[in-house]
C-alpha cells in the first residue's frame, strides 16, 4: 500500500506541476517551479516531505516529468503493488 501511495503521490504532483508549467508559458507568467514546490514546503498546507526533492529536481530541468524520470527504476519495481492495490478496490 505505502509503495502505491507513493506512486500515485509522485504522479499528483507530475500533474499538477505540469498544469502550472503550461498555465505560466501560455500566459507568460514566468513561473519557477522550483520555488513554488519551496514556498509550499515553507508553509503552506501542502508541506510533504517530498517537495525539497522536487524543489531540486525543477531548479535543475524544469520540467515535471522529470519528477517521475527521477524515480522510474522504483517506480517500476513498484507497479506490481500498485497494481495489487488498484484491483483489489475494483
């Protein structure tokens, strides 16, 4: 369940950080990813551990995928559980 969790955390994140990345290009916005991730980090309800990662993450490639490319071998060795998980709720 905990190595599920973390999938489906990880993949939120990717998601939500790519909107924000798309938003700020279409409307010109400039947004760094890197410290949205540290300002949420500093205070705001959203304060999971996971974010420095993703903080450094950002500050080098800028890009959300690449939060998931980070882990891609756990990730992998992970999907049976999160498979187990998913279908045992079906």
């Amino acid at each position: 369940l905990r190595q599920s969790l973390l999938i489906a955390k990880r993949v939120a994140y990717t998601q939500g950080f790519e909107l924000i990345r798309a938003a700020s290009a279409e409307f010109g916005w400039n947004v760094d990813l890197a410290q949205v991730c540290l300002g949420w980090r500093a205070g705001c309800i959203i304060r999971g551990a996971m974010l420095d990662e993703f903080a450094e993450i950002l500050g080098q490639s800028g890009h959300p995928e690449d939060i998931l490319l980070a882990k891609v071998k756990d990730i992998e060795r992970w999907l049976p559980a999160m498979r187990k998980v998913v279908s045992s709720a079906t």
